[in-house]
C-alpha cells in the first residue's frame, strides 16, 4: 500500500511539473485574445477608454509577469478578471 501510494504521489508532482500539460502556446495565444476581446468589450466603442484599458493590461502583465509560479494561461485570466472586475460594472450602468 506504501509503494502504491508513493507511486501516486510521484505520478502527480510528475503531472504537475508539466507546464505544457497546462498550458501550452495555443492556449495562452487564446487567452491573449480573450484578454483583447474583453478590452474591447469594456471599451464600448470608446478608442480613449481601449487605449486606457490596454496600458492597463500592460501595468498589470509588469506587475506580475509570468514566472514559474503561474503559466501564461493563469497570468492572462487573472489579468481578465481584474479588467473584469474594475471595469465591468461600469459598462452596465
């Protein structure tokens, strides 16, 4: 049972240390898009609000670039969210 266990546990750090498994190149180009798309969204039409929004994405990716404590994919949805949350609430008033 001991053997089996530890087996398990090498298995899932094995997995985890994969970021490609997590992560790969195509799903952080979606995630920069979506990034892009939510600008846009929150912009409404208003080229002064996107160019805001992106210097803001732009502040937010230098505050916490990717590293080896997140992949891409996670940087870029935390970054949505934040945009998400500051911003979306102003959009539907």
């Amino acid at each position: 049972m001991k053997s089996r266990y530890s087996l398990v546990l090498a298995c899932a750090l094995g997995l985890a240390s994969v970021p490609a498994l997590a992560c790969t190149p195509e799903d952080a180009l979606a995630k920069a898009e979506e990034a892009a798309e939510t600008i846009h969204r929150l912009a409404d039409g208003d080229p002064e609000k996107a160019l805001a929004l992106h210097e803001e994405l732009l502040r937010l990716q230098a505050r916490d670039p990717t590293n080896d404590r997140h992949t891409a994919c996670e940087a870029y949805e935390r970054v949505i969210q934040e945009l998400e949350q500051k911003h979306g609430t102003e959009s539907a008033s």
